[in-house]
C-alpha cells in the first residue's frame, strides 16, 4: 500500500523501505515529493521550498561554513522489483542481508540517510543545505538540479557538496567529463555490382578505427587523484541498401575526459585526434575537480576515515563545479547494481553512510 506519510524518525533502513516502495519512476516523483515537503515541513529548524518536484531545505543558523547534500528521488521503470524486500546475499564476509528493490541503490538509500539526518540534525557544525531533486534518470535538460541552478543558484550556493550517489560507502571524488561526437565519411553511390563507380563511405570508416585502436589513452592526476581517461567508438551507421554503395557513414566516439581538461580542450583534442574527418559534437558535459583540498573536503574525510577514489563516470557532482562548488560522490549501494533488475543494497552499507555523514555534521 503506497506510503500516505514518512516517519523520519525511524531506522534508516526501515524509512528506505518507505521511500523505495513509493513509486517515482521519472515524470512520476510527484506522490514522492509530496511526502517529503510535508514530512520537511513538520522540522522546524528547517527552511523548506519547492522547485517543481524538487524539495530544498536547509537550515539558517549563521555558520560560517555551508555544505550541500543532495540526491534524486526519481529511478528508472519497475521491473517487477517492488515492493521491496530483504535477502540474503553471499559475500566476502559470508551471508550479508540487502534491502532487495528498485531504487534501493540508485539512490533511495541516500535519499533515505539524508532525510532521517535533516530531521535529526537541528544543531549541526555547518549550516546544511538538502538537496531532493527530480527527472535525474532522463534527459539532461529535464534534471531537477540543473533546473535549480538556472532558476535559483542562489539555492545552491556553498563551500562543499556531498551527492549521494551509489558508491559503495566510499568517496568518489569529483567525475570525469564526457563528450560525444559524429565522424562521419563520405564517398559516392553506386550499384553494388559496379562498386568502381563509386567510392563507399563505410570502408571509409576504417581509418577512424584505425586512429581510435592506435589511440593512447592517459591517466592523469589531478589533485592527488587519478582519472582515467577513454575513448571509443560507441555506434557506427551508413548504407541504405544491400545493394546500394553507401555514399556517407558515420561513427559514434564517446570521450571521457579527465576534469583537468574544460569541454573546449576536450573538443579540441578530439578535432587533433580525428585531423581531416568531418567531425560534429553532439552532447558534452565537463567534469568535476574533486576539490578535495578545500577545508570542508578534509574535515570530511577526517570524520569518513576514509580515502577517495576518482569518479570515472559522470554524475550532478558536475553542476556543483560549474558553480564552484566542489564535490564528491558518497552513497551506499554498490553502482553497478544500479538500474539492475536484481537491485539491491546492503543493509551494512546504509548505516555505514549514516554514522559518517553524521560525525562530519556533528564533530
């Protein structure tokens, strides 16, 4: 039965059941969103607004430090996965139990952690800036927080930003970017019995492969850590008969760049790379610097114990850097079950993110 109110005063795990089990698959986080101002709302320490499906809240208590913690409420379609239940799943460690379900680990869990502590943190050591956004999962122009950073960035401005994206208890500090691009080739029609009258653009195409196999991809440091850069072809489409040569084919190449590059040099390099091609970018989004020797980050990472790791992926952390604010990526659940039909999230993990994230808060 759909959750009509969230206790956040109950275990993290159990209130991840409750969140989990209120269905908010992208275009659909309203009944969500609903829950969750209403149950914000009851915090009186708490300055609570509305962005569409979006819930900001954050407290006002004049500190002189500001952090930002944000996750998205949304997930991808059901899959026969709720409502959600506990399993028992092998380990390194013997039986371990996971909390089994869609959105348990992209990114409910954290979304969990991060309600029970804005509730619960009425005193924090930093003024808290909570972040629950919508329609992550879809089209980049439909994210709820790049909405709030074009309407009000004032909601989004701090000195640090955790986004509790799955990443196994640990910290993933800032992201690669990314960059997409057409190489496409041309060449002249013909009649597939007369190919010498024409020229065919798909043969064409094996220079670029050539280029991309010949490619050395690089790691780079960029503070204290080691993003590793790649470059691949991800499609390749042309021809439009079998018995027709193709007159234009083109590659599909995904570049996933170290944040040390912007989206220009990225771009740049690629125009290097594929010299005398005809080269069209098609979708790009620059990384994030992990800002890792900011005073918020180290104090963070003294109270975790723990040591960060590059994101090689892209996530919202990105928009934090646009706007200055560095970030990393900490949440429970393993990232490659996400999305999974089998999702699911240790138990362990959630209370691991929850005793950190309220040390850093409270020391």
């Amino acid at each position: 039965m759909p959750e009509t109110k969230l206790d956040l005063t109950i275990d993290a795990v159990e209130l991840t059941r409750q969140v989990c089990d209120v269905q908010s698959v992208s275009g659909n986080e309203k009944a969500l969103a609903d829950l969750i101002e209403t149950a914000l709302r009851a915090c009186s320490h708490l300055e609570v607004i509305r962005d569409a499906d979006a819930i900001v809240a954050r407290t006002n208590l004049g500190r002189p430090t500001r952090v930002l913690i944000a996750g998205h409420i949304d997930t991808v379609p059901v899959a026969d996965n709720l409502p959600t239940r506990f399993v028992d799943i092998e380990g390194p460690n013997g039986n371990e139990k996971h909390l089994w379900g869609r959105g348990t680990v992209d990114m409910k869990a954290g979304v969990a952690v991060q309600l029970k502590l804005a509730a619960e943190l009425t005193n924090p050591n930093a003024d808290i800036t909570w972040i629950f956004y919508d329609h992550e999962e879809v089209a980049a122009d439909l994210n709820g927080l790049g909405r709030i950073s074009r309407n009000r960035p004032e909601l989004l401005q701090g000195d640090f930003a955790v986004l509790c994206e799955p990443s196994s208890a640990g910290i993933e500090g800032g992201c690669n970017g990314t960059m997409r691009i057409d190489v496409t080739t041309h060449g002249v029609k013909a009649h597939s019995a007369r190919p010498w009258m024409g020229k065919n653009a798909i043969h064409g195409v094996a220079e670029v492969l050539n280029r991309l196999n010949a490619y050395q991809t690089q790691e780079i440091e960029v503070e204290g850590l080691v993003y590793r850069e790649s470059l691949n072809a991800v499609l390749i489409k042309g021809g439009i008969a079998t018995n027709v040569i193709p007159d234009s084919a083109t590659a599909t190449i995904n570049f996933r760049f170290a944040p040390s590059r912007s989206v220009a040099e990225a771009e740049a390099h690629l125009r290097e790379v594929f010299q005398g091609f005809d080269l069209v970018v098609t979708d790009s989004a620059g990384g994030a610097r992990p800002g890792l020797d900011q005073p918020a980050a180290a104090a963070f990472m003294a109270a975790t114990g723990l040591r960060a790791k590059p994101k090689y992926g892209w996530t919202d952390v990105a928009r934090f850097s646009e706007l200055g604010v560095p970030a990393v990526n900490f949440g429970p659940g393993d990232p490659n079950k996400a999305h999974a039909d089998d999702e699911s999230v240790p138990v362990a993990q959630i209370y691991e993110c929850e005793e950190a994230l309220r040390k850093w808060l409270t020391a």
